[in-house]
C-alpha cells in the first residue's frame, strides 16, 4: 500500500510500504525536502 508520494524533478513517486502496518509517525513534512535514505515514515 502507498504510504507517500515523493516528487522529485516535477514526477511523483509512489512510495509503497513493504509489509503491512500502521503508520507510527511521519518525520518528513509536506513540501520539505528530503535527502537520500532519509526515513520519511516509521510503520508499526
């Protein structure tokens, strides 16, 4: 399942959760730029 979308060079990418569960917190806000192997959402 989705769990954000990353837009980079003007395309969205899907990220999607590699098991299931539930969202615990999400680190990275909307529009704030992120850098690579940031974690962007811990899942529980």
């Amino acid at each position: 399942e989705a769990v954000c979308i990353v837009e980079a060079m003007k395309m969205q990418n899907i990220i999607r959760a590699e098991a299931d569960g539930v969202v615990k917190t999400v680190t990275a806000a909307p529009g704030a730029s992120v850098a690579a192997d940031e974690i962007l959402v811990e899942l529980g």
